[in-house]
C-alpha cells in the first residue's frame, strides 16, 4: 500500500474518522527522522518516517510518550498510530502548537513531580533508543550495575567497535570498576525519567505550557536527567531553582552529573563522529580525579 494512503488508513483506524489526508510541509530540526506535518481532515497531526527497519523505534517511542503522560506531569503529546508499508515506518502524534512564552519554574515544578514516580526496579518493561542507537532497560536491582553494563559499558564498546580504542578504553575500563565510589553516601531512587532532556526536547505550547517530547523513557537516578538539561545549556536559573525547591538534590550530584553525562557523549562520539572523542576522554579523567 502507498505511504500516505498507509498512514491515513492507521489514523482512520485508531481514532474511528475517514477523511483524506494531505501533507502540509516538512519541520526542521530533527537528524534522525525526516518530520511534517499532515492535514486528516479537520486535524493537523505530527508524522515522524523513517525506513521500515525502524518500525519498532517508533513503537517503542509511543510507549515512551504513554507513559509520561501516566504521569500527569507536563504536557506530551499523544501518540496516534504507528506501523510500517514495507518499505517505511511512521509515528502519528498529536500536534502541539508551540511559540508561547513559558515559565522555566512550571518545568522545574513539572519535571520534580515527575520524578517522585517511582518503581521498585531500575530499568523498564522494553528497550528503546537514544538518538538512533540502542538503549538497553533490562530491569534490576542494583543502579549501579545498571549504569556500568547497560549504559556506560554498552558505549565504551560500541565506541571500540567505531575503532576508538586506546586510552579511551583504558581509562574507561578503569572507570567502571571505581565509580562506585561516588554513590558512597547516595542512594537513587527508580525515578520516571524522560531519558534524552535536552533543550531541543521541550517547548512552550501558545498558551505558555510547558511541553516534553522525543523521549527515551526508562527508571533511573533522577541525576541523570538534571545532568543532561545542563549538558547543551538552554533551561535556565529559574528551572533549576524550582526544581531544587520542590526535589532538592543530594551535594554529590556536582560530580555525579559528568558520569551521566558521559553516558550522553560516547553516544554523539558512537553517532557523530571523533569531535566528541576527547570530550569524553577529559569527562572519564576527571571522574576518575574524584576517586
């Protein structure tokens, strides 16, 4: 079956409406996914394709986008439908109508809350990705085995099969078995984390809400997604203000967020390219200075 006639057959089914389905232009700022957004009738609708390989990346992604909106947080948008023709893959959303001016302090307050939801394990029910690349969720007990073998260990390896190897790996197999040392007096909590905050993956809605998206959805160390808010800059003096005063953060999170957000950089090193490669050589030797 054609593409669009594809598409506009899964919205028809998932919300009950025929209608025709007419494109209504492309929308910049995505690198792994080409993205518009279409007219069905009287709604306008958010599509991400991709190739058909990629099908269960969506999946995944709109499991994502369920369950922070569980959370009644802040404002996600819903996934619609999603599926495959063979030859690509799409993700319908919602459309959310961006360009309002927000308060950072309701995103602080928002994402506070929604990081007092809990699990009893680390981890999550599926896999997913961060950026394109795999990210792994096998639950467990143990944060710290979580973030050695399912994050940092996972890149170090890919970074190794991309042919970065030496020192890297060196001092990134040494980190591994001495981080723990920074959790000597800390103990996270199984937090709902958004899993890729940066400050292209929230906006304003028209009428000033503050909205997340393009989610990589697991339960972890809360740390994790305050570290990568800081990571590419953009959320401001009065997010973190809020946040702290309604989840204050433990003092060793001054450290701890260069080892989440190191976790971030092997994966633009794994994505982008060597640019990143002596990033992430000075985070794990500074890591290791505190140990």
């Amino acid at each position: 079956m054609p593409l669009w006639e594809a598409i506009g057959a899964a919205i028809e089914a998932a919300t009950g409406t025929r209608a025709s389905i007419r494109q209504q232009g492309a929308v910049g700022g995505g690198c792994i996914n080409q993205a518009l957004r279409v007219q069905y009738g009287a709604v306008t609708y958010f599509v991400k394709l991709n190739t058909a390989s990629q099908a269960g990346m969506f999946a995944a992604e709109a499991r994502d986008l369920q369950e922070l909106r569980s959370s009644h947080t802040l404002r996600v948008p819903e996934p619609v439908c999603w599926g495959d023709n063979g030859e690509s893959a799409w993700l319908v959303m919602e459309n959310l109508q961006f360009g309002g001016r927000g308060d950072p302090a309701a995103l602080g307050e928002g994402l506070a809350a929604m990081h007092r939801i809990t699990r009893r394990q680390f981890g999550w029910v599926q896999d997913n990705t961060i950026g394109s690349t795999p990210q792994t969720n096998t639950p467990t007990d143990d944060w710290i085995e979580f973030w050695r073998e399912q994050r940092l260990r996972f890149q170090l390896e890919l970074a190794a099969r991309h042919g970065y190897g030496g020192r890297l790996q060196l001092q990134g197999e040494k980190l591994l078995d001495e981080f723990a040392g920074l959790f000597a007096d800390y103990a996270p909590q199984a937090s709902l984390l958004h899993g890729d905050l940066w400050s292209g993956n929230y906006a304003y809605t028209h009428d000033g809400k503050p909205a997340i998206f393009d989610p990589a959805v697991y339960y972890g160390d809360r740390e994790a997604d305050l570290a990568m808010t800081e990571l590419f800059g953009g959320f401001g003096a009065d997010f973190y203000a809020a946040y702290r005063a309604h989840y204050p953060l433990d003092p060793g999170y001054a450290v701890r967020k260069t080892l989440y957000n190191l976790y971030h950089i092997l994966n633009h090193l794994n994505l982008f390219g060597g640019g990143y490669h002596a990033q992430a050589q000075g985070m794990i030797d500074s890591l290791l200075g505190e140990l």
